[in-house]
C-alpha cells in the first residue's frame, strides 16, 4: 500500500498565500497613496488594475482546488 502526496495540492496552497499577501500589500499600498494629494492619479489607478487581476487570480485558484462532486 503506498500513500500518495499530492504535491500539486500544496503548490496551489502556496500559491494561493502568495496572491493574497501581494493583493493584502496592495491593497495596503493603494490606501496609502489615496491620501498623499502629490501622487499620481495614473499610478493609483494601475495599481487598483493589478489588485483585481490578482484578485481574479485567487478567484479562479479557489475554484480549481473545489472537488468535482458527481451528481
């Protein structure tokens, strides 16, 4: 009998906590560059873009490591 580690499980595990630290540290980053009047607009709103593409990321790694249920 041989116990099998899906390590692949783990990568995405991995994975999936170093999106949420990037989109936590952005999120971070955003929030203190909206109340420095100097910065510029441009900049925020790029940074806003990369947020909801890592936030898209997550979404979509979540949903992969949700089982497949047969009906």
């Amino acid at each position: 009998m041989t116990d099998k580690v899906d390590t692949e499980a783990f990568k995405k595990l991995d994975r999936l906590r170093e999106l949420r630290l990037s989109h936590r540290d952005l999120n971070y980053l955003i929030d203190r560059l909206q109340n420095d009047p100097m910065v510029d607009q441009l900049r925020i709103r790029r940074l806003k873009k990369r947020k909801l593409l890592l936030k898209d990321m997550i979404t979509t790694l979540e949903s992969e490591m949700i089982p497949d249920l047969d009906a």
